[in-house]
C-alpha cells in the first residue's frame, strides 16, 4: 500500500459507496469489521478439544489462520462481510416434505445453484468497483474474496460487523432476516470505519432449536457437536453413517434444516431474488425411489453445478439408502431396494442391507 495520508473523511465516503455497491450486486447487507476475533478464537479452540469437529480434519489443520485474519492473508485490515438470502420461493413447503416420508428432503440451501461460485463472483466484481471507483485508496486496494471456501471464520466476522448474532443453534441470526442467508467476505488493506455489532443476541430463554434437533445435536445452548448432525453425516462424513442416527435422519437426504425451521426469527426472513437459488430437477419434491434409481452418470451430469455434487454418488446412494430405510413400506421401496442389494459399493450395500432389515422387522 502506498503512503498516502489516511483522509478518514473519503474512507467514510468509500465505505457508504461500497455498502450501496454491494446492494447493487445483490447482496442483502454489507458491512465492515476489524480482524480481532480472540473471543472466538477461545471458543473455535474449546470446540475442537472437544472433539466436536468429528472426522472434519480441515478445522484445525490450518492452526489460528482461521481466527486471525492476517495470518491467512497479510496486510489484511478490514473485512468487508456480506450477507445474501437464499431462501427459495418456488420450492415445495419443507414441513410437508418432512412429514412424506415417500420424498426426499434436501436442505434449502442446496436446491438450487452452488452459492459458492455466484458469490464470489458478486464479491470479485465489488473489489473492482472499490479499485476502479475508490479514488486513490481504491487504487491502493489489495483483497482475497472468501465464500466458505478457506479457514475463514465467517459467522464470527459477520456477527462482529453487525449482520447479527450466532445463535444457539450456532447459525448466525438477524432479527430482521432471520437466518435462510449465505456469508462472504472480502479482506482488504484498506483501514476503512468499522461498523457496530449488536449489542446483544436475541435468543433470550428460547430453546426452539434446541428442542427440534432429531440427533440432540445442540449439546448445549452455543454448542453444537457435529458428530451428531445430520447435516454432518449426510455431507461430510464419507463412511457409515453410524446406526444410532439412521433412524432419527427420517427422509432428509442431504443436510437439515430444523433447527432452522422452528427459529421464530425466520418469520422475518424473506425470499431470495436470486432465480439461481430456485429449485433445480425437481430436489424440493421427488421420490426417494426416483433419485435411488439414478445412475452415477445421471447424478454428475444433473448435479453439475450444485453443492450436492462434492459428496460423490456413492454417499448420494448411502444417504437415500438410510431414508428407503426410513420410509413406510411399499413395493416400490422395497424394489429400489433389492435392485441395489448388491452394489459394487460396499458402503451403499452396507447401507442397503440395513435399510432392508428394517423393513423386514
């Protein structure tokens, strides 16, 4: 960065300028933070000895880059931190997919688009608006774009820039979005004016999540154990699903959202405007025996460009095998079922023998 003099006047002017920016490219909030995150940092560190991280190696591969900002891209002196709602207007009702269990549940987020790369695009072309349009402390603009996608402690940074509070459930909350968005940052060099954070969460006495987690997750209020997720052991974990939490995953094939979906928050969240999120291949609603029957060439080609994709077809199999497990009996379960008895997949037999078991009990 050059020496310029800090103008703290044309700074306060930029930040304006790039908080109106972020809205023109879609994002629903914006705003600007320091790099101190040691109170995080106690509690990313108290997470991970206990062990809650499961088979999550990368948590605590990358040491404290992940809670100190300058050590993961130096020079870094602000972050910039987006929020973008995602919550998709065309899909079915989730409560009602959840409650056929004929049907496979696909978190919402996940329905459509890969968020990643549309985010960081959003975000690529915000940094050359602020180097383009910024005056001369654009022109002195060094930045690296984050969207899940590195040791980055997103939540944390967006609940210090005031785009809301982590809650029990350990999401980030706003009490004007509720929590249906996705976070990105952009760390820049730039000592722009840092933004307030709230000056308390709202969860108050509420334990809504608390009490809606099928696997008893949320071991305690802020604490989640992700060796006891859904959404941990349907995208995450790449072996068996261990039986203790077979039945309680019900028809939900990739992620969960309930603790999201009895959060009283939520009812101030709002639908998303980007059509990129909307479903794709009809995911809000279909058969279990329609997707078990996919071949593995069908899945890439339908899955491309869709978070889903990362699992691979062979945890695809593995988790609809657990929801055929789950689901009421009928010939056509029971069908997809024996035509998968013997998989080449030694995990998707695995899973297959269970699931048959189940409804021969």
């Amino acid at each position: 960065m050059s020496e310029h003099p800090i103008d703290t006047t044309a700074l306060t002017t930029l930040s304006t300028q790039i908080k109106s920016w972020a809205k023109e490219l879609g994002f629903n909030h914006c705003a600007v933070t320091d790099t101190q995150l040691d109170k995080h940092e106690a509690h990313l560190l108290s997470w991970l000895d206990a062990g809650f991280h499961g088979d999550m190696d990368y948590m605590e591969r990358h040491g404290s880059k992940r809670s100190r900002p300058t050590e993961l891209e130096p020079g870094t002196v602000r972050v910039i931190s987006v929020r973008m709602d995602y919550f998709p207007s065309g899909a079915a009702d989730a409560d009602t997919v959840l409650q056929d269990n004929q049907l496979g549940y696909v978190s919402r987020y996940a329905l459509g688009r890969d968020y990643h790369k549309l985010m960081r695009q959003r975000l690529q072309k915000l940094a050359t608006q602020i180097s383009e349009q910024g005056g001369e402390h654009g022109s002195d603009l060094h930045y690296r774009a984050f969207v899940d996608s590195a040791p980055v402690l997103e939540k944390a940074l967006a609940e210090k820039a005031g785009l809301g509070w982590i809650g029990k459930h350990s999401n980030l909350l706003s009490n004007t979005a509720g929590s249906w968005f996705f976070l990105g940052e952009l760390f820049i060099n730039l000592p722009l004016p840092v933004d307030k954070p709230l000056e308390q969460g709202h969860c108050g006495s509420c334990t809504a999540c608390i009490q809606a987690c099928p696997t008893n997750a949320i071991v305690a209020p802020y604490k989640v154990d992700a060796r006891r997720c859904i959404s941990y052991h349907t995208i995450e974990l790449r072996t068996s699903i261990p039986l203790e939490f077979r039945k309680a995953m019900g028809n939900r094939i990739y992620g969960c959202d309930d603790c999201q979906l009895v959060c009283p928050f939520n009812k101030f969240s709002a639908d998303t405007e980007q059509t990129d999120f909307e479903p794709r291949h009809l995911l809000d609603k279909t058969k279990l025996t329609e997707l078990f029957a996919w071949t593995e060439a069908q899945f890439y080609e339908r899955m491309e460009g869709s978070a889903i994709r990362r699992i691979g077809y062979e945890c695809w199999l593995r988790n609809i095998a657990v929801a055929l497990g789950n689901a009421d009996t009928t010939p056509a379960v029971l069908g997809a079922l024996n035509a998968r008895a013997n998989d080449p997949s030694e995990l998707v037999k695995e899973h297959v023998t269970w699931a048959l078991q189940e409804h021969a009990s």
